[in-house]
C-alpha cells in the first residue's frame, strides 16, 4: 500500500478497537488525517499489519507524529537489543524531523507488565538514554553505559515522561539529521 506523504500526518499502530488520541504534544486531541495500523482485521484498521514485519510500509519521512498505545511491550524479546534498536530505527525513518513518536507501555511494577502473556518486552525511561546520541557523547567511557553506536546511529530526544504505578507515558521527539558522533 502505498501512501502520499500530503495524505498523513498521524499514524496509530497496533490501534486495536480504540482509536482516540490520548497524548497530545499541542493539547488537540483530535487526529489530523490518521491512519490506523493492526494486526487483528476484526479492528477495522486502515491498514492490516504485523509490526513484526520490518520495514512498515511506508515512505521515509511520512508521519509527524506516530502513537503506540501499549504495543511495544509486545514487540521483540527482552535482551534483544537488535531488535529493539531496529524497531526505534524504523520509526525514526517514518517521522519528519521533530516528529514524535508517542505512547504509553506498562510500568515496571504494573502486575500486567509480565502478568499478560503476550508481553515480551518491559520498556522503561532508561531505555530511551540508548536512542539519544547526546547520552552516548557525554556517558560513554564515563559511566557503564553500553555503546551501541556501531549499531544504531538514528537520534531521538526525550520530550515527555510520566509514570506512576501502571502506566509510563512518553514523546521522543526526533531528531534530524542525526546528532550521531563517534
């Protein structure tokens, strides 16, 4: 399927039966000319996908803003870093420059973060220190932040993030070009 960039402006993956905006950068909750994308065709999305499958298919630089509402807790294995790098990678060649992808996942302490058996992944704020080229420039070589640089040289900052007891809620806005250094 392919898709006019002038066409979308949001994408909505593993959309299930919900389709409404629940973060907002700008506090319009209304979507601008969204398309919905889900592995279940019983959702009536616009598009039937599994995000599994890599690359979406879409064009580079489509989407200004992409929303994952708990989905990417399902997405790869813990301890995949491949994987979870790739997944980051491919949403960050969808969005413009300063797009955002937005989304919640269950906390760590949520009793559903491990208690749903399609859970294959806890996404946490520490994982998003390894998506942001600025950390590896000021933490390699001074803490024992991994570099994973030589693996992944797309860049998002952390614009937003909340958490309480069940829920974490973030907006990683992205960079372009790449602040990428070594």
């Amino acid at each position: 399927m392919k898709i006019q960039r002038d066409q979308i402006n949001e994408l909505l993956i593993g959309c299930g039966s919900e389709h409404s905006k629940r973060i907002s950068i700008d506090n319009n909750y209304n979507w601008t000319n969204l398309l919905t994308l889900d592995i279940n065709a019983d959702h009536n999305p616009s598009l039937v996908w599994d995000l599994r499958e890599l690359p979406l298919p879409f064009e580079e630089s489509t989407f200004d803003e992409i929303h994952a509402y708990e989905v990417l807790e399902h997405l790869g294995q813990q301890g995949d870093y491949e994987k979870f790098f790739l997944q980051f990678s491919e949403f960050y060649r969808l969005l413009k420059p300063s797009g955002f992808l937005i989304g919640t996942c269950p906390s760590r302490v949520s009793p559903w973060a491990w208690g749903d058996p399609s859970h294959t992944r806890i996404v946490q704020k520490e994982n998003f220190v390894f998506l942001d080229q600025n950390e590896y420039t000021r933490q390699v070589g001074v803490t024992p932040m991994s570099d994973f640089r030589y693996l992944y040289k797309d860049d998002f900052s952390l614009h937003f993030f909340e958490e309480d007891e069940h829920q974490i809620r973030f907006a990683l806005q992205a960079i372009k070009p790449s602040r990428y250094n070594l």
